[in-house]
C-alpha cells in the first residue's frame, strides 16, 4: 500500500474516534443540564407577552441561572419562583444576565421571561443548580474527554494533510522515473 494512502488511513482513524468523544462529551453536558435545570432554547416572545418553564430540581445547592436575547436591545423582566408561587428572583435587563441566586431546597422552581419592548425576542437561557460548584468534577473530566477529542481530529486533519502531500509527491516521483525509464528506451 502507497504511503500516502496509508497517512490518509490513519488521519481518517483518528478523526472518527475524536469526532464521538466530542459528540458524547456534548451531549453528556446538555443532558446532565436538561436533567438539573430548565433550558429555555431560542423561544420567541412577542411584546408583551411571557413565557414560563419549569422544571423540578433535585438538588440544594446554589441556584445559577443564565439568559441571553436577541436582538440584545430590548427590555425584558426576568422572574424566577418557587413551587409555593414565592418570586425568588425578579429583575429587568436587556441582552444578557448571569447570577447565582444563592441555596436553595429541592423542589419544583419556575422560570419566566416578559418581553417589554415593541419587537418579538428569541431567548436562551437555563436555570440550574450551580453547575461551577456543584459538578466541578464531572466537568473537568468531561472538558478533559473534549480537549482529548480536539487533540485527536487536529492530528487526524494533520496526518491527512500530510498524506495528500506524500502521495502527490511519491504520484510525482513515479511519472519523473517513469518518464526518465521511457527516455532511457528510446
């Protein structure tokens, strides 16, 4: 087997294992927040209007929160409540607010966003127990498995790369001696 081809074997080894441990750390981060908290993910608020998620939220440690908008220039109220109704968190802002809201008790938390501008709004936002304090560990090995995952497709890219110019290069050594083999014969 060319080495060339043998490179681009190899790169495409690499890529593919790099590319599903990135796949899975991703998707181990979301699920490990959908599960702890409420995701509020690119919804729509007309002016005037709200809207309310929930979620039950088994832990008792801090409770953190993160919302961004867009367009960025629009007022909105942000308002976080317990399962009893008692508002915990009530604030206006425009375009984005993060916050740790302090400890909390297990139970069900309700989170809305009112859009008091004259123009429709796309939110993101979760609400979670803190995710720095509370799952340092899991995230660190979980950033740990993505960097692993980078460092497997960069060199996977890389070995390609080299492969394509190996397999030109011995493509070109072979027409060279191939054609000085057919001047010779002449």
């Amino acid at each position: 087997m060319q080495r060339g081809f043998l490179l681009l074997i190899i790169g495409m080894a690499l890529i593919i294992p790099g590319a599903a441990i990135i796949a899975s750390s991703v998707s181990t981060v979301e699920e490990k927040f959908q599960r702890t908290g409420i995701v509020m993910e690119s919804e729509t608020i007309s002016p005037s209007e709200s809207q309310t998620v929930s979620a039950t939220l088994f832990s008792d440690d801090e409770l953190f929160f993160g919302i961004g908008t867009f367009p960025r220039d629009v007022p909105m109220v942000v308002q976080i409540k317990d399962q009893d109704g008692l508002t915990l968190f009530e604030m206006p802002f425009e375009g984005e607010h993060i916050e740790s809201l302090g400890k909390i008790e297990p139970g069900d938390y309700y989170f809305s966003v009112l859009n008091l501008g004259t123009v429709p709004v796309t939110v993101n936002a979760i609400v979670t127990a803190d995710p720095i304090l509370d799952e340092i560990e899991m995230l660190g090995n979980i950033a740990i498995a993505m960097l692993a995952g980078f460092f497997l497709l960069l060199v996977g890219f890389i070995i390609i790369i080299i492969g394509v110019i190996v397999w030109f290069l011995d493509r070109r050594k072979r027409k060279l001696r191939y054609n000085s083999q057919s001047d010779n014969r002449s």
